[in-house]
C-alpha cells in the first residue's frame, strides 16, 4: 500500500487507469472502518483500489489533537463481516476489545441490578474508535492492490465521465478518474449529495431532541496500589431517569468513556452554568460524583461539546455502474441499539456477496479497447458494466427493508435504555422472553451451517424456528437479516402481550370469583 498526505498529492494523470494487469480502479470515499473494509473486500476481489480521505492519518499528531474518545460496541455481525474478508483481522480485534455480557443498572440510590444480554452468555465488545481505525490501516498497509490518500476531501462528482475532485491540504484540486466509487464518507456524506445530483433519491434526515455530552471516569486503584478499574468492566453501565440516561463503557487502560443523553435544550442550560450540572448531577446520578470527581465534572461541563444524534433514510443507494453508498452515508442511525458500526460493515459484506453472484469481474476484457472501456478521466465514458449495474441494483433492492428494519429498531430502543430497563413490566417481558426461547430451543444459538455460509450467502436464515429474544437476533444472529427478525419480534410481543392480557383477565375473573364465593 502507498500513503500520500496533502502534500504529496497525485493528480489523475499521476493515477494510471489502465495498469499492465488492467485491474479495474475503485475509488473508495471514507476512511473510517466501513470505508476500509470495503477497500479490503474490493482489493481482495481483484480490483486496484485508492481510498481517498478528508481527515489526516490516524497516526499523525494533527488527528489525534481533534479526536474525542468515543467507544464503539462491536458485535457478531460486526465480526462475521470483517471474517468474511480478513479472518486473521477478526481475531486481531477481539484482542482489542472488552466483552459485555450485559447491562448493569444503576439507580437513583445506587443498587446495581445485572441484566445479562441473552440466556447463553454471549457478549458485546466494547472497542475504542481509535484502536478500531488503526487495526483497518494496518491490514490496509498489507496490500499492494491498495493505495490511500489523506486529508483530500471530494467537492465534485461527475459520475457518467467517472471523474472525482478532491481538494487536498493545501487546497490544490486533484481529478481522479474511476471505475467504481464507493462512498462511506458518513452522515455528512459528499458522495451522497453528488448521487442526489443525478438520480431521484427519497431522502430524509431528523435530529432526534436527544443530544449527548462525554465524561471520563479514570482508572483507579485496588488494595495493593495496581491500576484497576472502578466499575465492573465487562457490562454496559446504564443509568436511566427516565428522559435522560447516562452510560459508561470500559477501555482498555481501566478507565471507562461515558456519555450523557438529555435533550440539547436541558444539555446547553447545563454546560452554560457548570455549577447547576454539577448540582444536577449529584441529584441525579450521585454515585457517578465520586467515580469521576467534581473538578472533573465541571471541566466537562465547561470544555465539552454537545453533539447533536440524526438520522438518515435514503433510497436508491446506487447509480447506475457508477457508485453505491455504504454505511452512514445510506443510513446514519441513533447509536441506541448499538449496530451504527456493526450494520455498515455488514452492508460491506453483502455487497461484496452480490458482486461475486453477479460475475463482476475486477479485470477488464481483454478484447476492450482504452477507447471503449470506462475508466479514463479523458473521455466521456458511456460503457456501462451490466453485470456491475445489475448487482448495485439488487444490493438497493435487498437491502433497503433492513435498513429501515434497523434503523427504526434503534430509535425504539432509546425509551427501553433510558426507562424501560428498569420496569417491572420491561423484566417480566424480558423474563418471558427467556423461558419461551429456552422451551422452543432457541437458547441454541445460531447454527453453525448458517455461520458457516456468511462469506457466501447474505443471510442463510430467511425462516427463523424457536421462539428468539429480539436483542439476542439483532446482535448475536448476523444470519438473520434486519427485517426478517424486526417481522418476527412483532409477531412474537403480539403472541407475548396476548398472552399478558389473557393471564391477567383470566386473573381478574378468578379473583372476583373467589370474592364472589366468599360472600356466600
């Protein structure tokens, strides 16, 4: 892999299209994880691929100034996805993680109340952003099919001639041509904004009235002076008021990244007076005062920004041969089911399926001249790839309800992690869940067959059998698509309610029985 700063910026002229094996050039948009796993699977399948990205180096002083210390909840569909391409890489980041067996919640007086994620035990990993993004650079580093450019940020697209400009550093234009495009810049996405140019996008964005500030509890001490952490690392913490909640997630130097979620009216009354979030805090979460200090606190109120939580739908994903976006670009979503991260690299893995069923080759036909094959900045290029064409197409087509499915399931989420978890209601729904998949043997788990294809086949089960807790498909069943387990859980809380409603009038009528009988 070559790596070109904003400095050392290279112009389409620089870039041969056509190269002595007459590879195919994929022009990848975003370095952030899903970015990198699709410059991996792409580079894996055959074609040359240059990632281009706005922001500096993960390694360079100049990013780490700018970095805020966000966690990231990694999954088994995250790592089914990074399997399918580089298995050794899975293995590199569970090295890097910390497993969360579940939720622990804490209330108002302080009891801690565990609640374990699914009956068999399995985890969640909590990662650090940074450690995710330089475990990706590295793999990137490995290939020669792979060449990155920094702190070069996309200001056109001229999808038919296959043409991108950049502006790097020094705000030096830069044209690149291109075969394929893939745009996984995030929310914020440049990409998506040039596909909006020329195709008839359904689009919506909202900002939910939730914002969220971060807070750090540091490491602290056990009994024999070892640096050690101060909360029980392998759970999530949640503290839930009802409105507002707060959360704290372990990294690896024993200190925990925390997160508090009020509405951005409530948060900037708080950060406009640091004495009232302090006092705010205390009353709220006083057991969080002395894990994290007043003086910290404070600093946090006053130095901190509040950031806002949107979400995005879009429909279609592609254009024509041209381009696909992958990630947040397509569906940027509430972090309250935690599958921002773990949805966009599947998004990598299903597209790279698709392109494999298809036949998309990542080597030109020989028989191509250079003055009919795409590709070539200096001509208006007109060939389209059908084969590519047709596969960004069905990867539209079937992948549009999940993300909708998911999309919607986080924003649900919010009022279950901030009120619901600490109901009586929430634990005997959740209590029934359990019982009902143990009685109908979902407590299985996944079977291994279907683990087995998630490199060949999209989602091997399209009809999943037992009865299956909603958070246990969605995070630990990377088989089963979005929307085929969001039908499921609706089926499954009508049958559930149902159930409730019958037992308690049932109840009801053998207590006023009882009542009745008593009476004569």
């Amino acid at each position: 892999m070559s790596v070109s700063g904003g400095g050392n910026a290279s112009t389409a002229s620089d870039i041969p299209i056509e190269s002595e094996t007459r590879r195919r050039k994929a022009v990848v948009v975003g370095g952030g994880p899903v970015g990198c796993l699709a410059a991996l699977s792409l580079a894996k399948q055959g074609w040359d691929v240059h990632l281009y990205d706005g922001r500096p180096d993960a390694n360079s002083p100049k990013l780490k100034e700018g970095l805020r210390s966000v966690n990231l909840a990694i999954s088994a569909r995250g790592f089914a996805a990074v399997r399918a391409v580089d298995p050794a890489m899975a293995d590199v980041f569970l090295q890097d993680t910390i497993p969360m067996k579940g939720r622990m919640i804490h209330s108002r007086a302080g009891v801690q109340q565990p609640q374990a994620y699914d009956i068999l035990g399995q985890s969640i990993n909590a990662v650090d952003r940074g450690l995710i993004n330089k475990t990706f650079q590295a793999a990137l580093r490995k290939s020669d099919r792979i060449q990155v450019f920094y702190e070069h940020k996309l200001t056109q697209a001229e999808f038919d001639e296959r043409v991108l400009t950049f502006v790097d550093a020094f705000g030096k234009e830069v044209l690149v041509g291109f075969d394929f495009c893939v745009g996984a810049d995030g929310s914020y996405s440049n990409v998506r904004r040039q596909l909006m140019r020329v195709v008839r996008m359904d689009y919506s964005q909202f900002y939910i009235p939730h914002e969220y500030m971060e807070f750090k509890i540091p490491a602290g001490l056990d009994t024999e002076g070892n640096v050690a952490f101060k909360l029980d690392p392998n759970y999530l913490h949640i503290w839930p008021r009802k409105s507002f909640m707060f959360i704290a997630l372990a990294n690896k130097d024993k200190s925990f990244t925390c997160s508090l979620f009020a509405t951005g009216q409530e948060l900037q009354e708080l950060k406009d007076r640091p004495s009232t979030g302090l006092d705010w805090v205390k009353a709220h979460f006083p057991d969080v005062v002395p894990l994290i200090g007043e003086s910290a606190i404070l600093d946090s109120f006053r130095n901190n920004p509040k950031s806002p939580l949107i979400a995005i739908k879009a429909n279609p994903y592609h254009y024509k041969d041209r381009v696909v976006i992958l990630g947040d670009a397509a569906h940027s979503m509430v972090p309250f089911f935690g599958q921002g991260l773990n949805c966009g690299l599947e998004d990598v893995r299903v597209l790279d399926i698709i392109l494999r069923e298809e036949g998309v080759e990542a080597v030109r036909p020989s028989s191509s001249s250079s003055d009919s094959y795409p590709g070539d900045t200096k001509r208006n290029s007109v060939v389209v790839d059908s084969k590519l064409a047709s596969a960004l197409r069905r990867y539209t087509e079937t992948r549009h309800d999940d993300l909708l499915a998911i999309s919607d399931l986080s924003l649900a989420n919010l009022v279950e992690m901030q009120h619901s978890v600490a109901t009586p209601t929430y634990l005997v729904h959740r209590a029934l869940d359990n019982v009902l998949a143990y009685l109908t043997w979902g407590w299985q788990g996944a079977p291994a067959a279907a683990i087995q294809q998630l490199s060949e086949v999209p989602f091997p089960s399209a009809s999943p059998t037992g009865w299956l807790p909603l958070y246990t498909m969605v995070t630990f069943r990377p088989d089963i698509s979005y929307s085929t387990l969001k039908r499921k859980a609706e089926r499954q809380d009508r049958i559930l309610q149902w159930g409730m409603s019958t037992a308690a009038i049932l109840g009801l009528i053998g207590y006023a029985g009882l009542k009745w009988t008593a009476k004569r």
